[in-house]
C-alpha cells in the first residue's frame, strides 16, 4: 500500500479538496484506496461519508488497531474518519500525551495492517506541525504540499520544507501542488512561474485552480469532473491532471 499524505503548514490552500480529488480520481482508475483524516476540521470526512467505517482517527493511534468487519478487497474507498464521540479529548490525548515516536510507530504499524486491503492511503492532515500530521509525513511514502501563488510564496519554500518540517526525522519524497491558483491573474500567474522555476525538482506540472464549480462539486459529494455542466470541463479537467500528476510522482517516489 502507497501512502501519500496531503500536508500545509498554511490554511485555505485546499488541502482536504486535493486529498479528496486524489481519493475519486485513484478509485476511478482501478485502485482500492483507504483515506484517513487526520484534521479535526473534518471536511473531508463530510465529503466522503458516504465510506465510513467502524474506525476512528484516533484509534491509529491507540495500541493496536483490531481487524473488523467489512474490509474486503472490493471495497474500493473507505473512510477512517476524524470526527466521532468525545473526539476532543481523544485528539488531545493523542496529541499531547504520545511522544512523537510512538505516534510515528504507532501509526506505521496500523496502517500496515490495513495494507492488505488497499493499493494507496490518502491522509489529509491539519494545518500547521502538530504531532499527528508531523507523524503522517514521516510514514507516507510521498507527501503533497498545496501552496498558494501569493506574494513571498516563494521566500516560504524553505521554511515549509519536508526536512524542516519533521525535523530529524527520515522524509518521505515531496512535491509541490500550486493550489488555488488563477492563471488569468497576471500577479499569480508571474509568481507561479518564478516558483517553477526557482524549484524546478520540486514544483509539480499541475495545478489545482481557483474555481467556485470545484467546491460546489465537493459539496454535492462528488468529484469536480463528475459535475454535469460543460463550464466546469476545462477547470474539471485541470484538477483530474493534477491528481494523475501527484500518483505519477508518488509511484516514481516509491519504485525510485
């Protein structure tokens, strides 16, 4: 099982909407995938809760995750959500009380034992570097790193570095997803290409644009290119290549 974590230090640059993109767009080509998420927000578990399962967030983290019901090869996506019952005091004690390397070996070792069952895991993880989203970088095996075309874009690279961001921890492969982006802004689209080409190895060759359809889509629960209008098409299109790009690179990564 591939693991591809979708991860920001920043908000509003369409994390969960890439993390559930990649989920349609991976299950669409054939793949059985496990998506786990790991941002209290629960965008994403609203959007796909139509595959929830008995499992919570936090249980990845407890001793042992115990085989249940209902996990079976055909089953082409399931949702580990992260919402549930006292779901606060769960997450605080995930993520104040375990260390870090318990957290990292914890979660490594559930998620395999889930592997089984599915080609690829997609986590979408809270903003910012808490425990648990620092503790999904290290045990993915490629991670995704929306960002913005905004002014000093490119000055943040560094400072949102995989290697800075788990510190002295082994780093999964990344790379970085221009989000939101509108190419018909002259301003974004200039500072879009100075990235590009300040980070050649690590820019991706898509991008997910900045479109009202998109998020529209998201709330009918179902991917952007699945949505019936012709005007969406183009947009529609843009993010389908955008995924295939990110598995293109994750597969690279991994056989690499």
């Amino acid at each position: 099982m591939k693991i591809i974590t979708v991860s920001s230090s920043e908000q509003g640059v369409g994390k969960s909407v890439i993390a559930v993109h990649l989920a349609y767009y991976l299950r669409e080509v054939g793949k059985s995938v496990l998506v786990v998420d790991l941002d209290r927000t629960g965008n994403t578990s609203w959007t796909l809760s139509e595959f929830g399962c008995d499992l919570q967030a936090p249980n990845l983290f407890a001793d042992r995750v115990r085989m249940f019901g209902g996990v079976c090869r055909a089953q082409k996506l399931m949702l580990i959500q992260s919402k549930s019952k006292n779901s606060a005091d769960r997450w605080r004690c995930c993520d104040l009380a375990l260390p870090l390397n318990v957290a990292v070996e914890r979660l490594k070792e559930n998620l395999a034992s889930l592997a089984f069952a599915f080609d690829y895991c997609v986590i979408d993880t809270a903003p910012g570097e808490c425990k648990l989203t620092r503790a999904a970088v290290v045990v993915s095996d490629y991670t995704v790193m929306p960002v913005a075309a905004k002014p000093g874009a490119v000055d943040k690279l560094d400072r949102q570095s995989v290697e800075s961001f788990v510190h002295h921890f082994p780093v999964a492969r990344t790379g970085l997803l221009l989000s939101r982006l509108r190419l018909a802004d002259p301003h974004e689209k200039a500072i879009a290409d100075g990235m590009a080409r300040a980070n050649p190895n690590t820019v991706l060759k898509a991008h997910v644009p900045e479109c009202d359809h998109i998020s529209e889509a998201l709330m009918s629960r179902r991917a952007a290119w699945a949505a019936p209008a012709r005007s969406v098409r183009k947009s529609a299109d843009t993010v389908r290549a955008a995924m295939a790009c990110i598995v293109a690179n994750a597969s690279c990564a991994v056989d690499g």
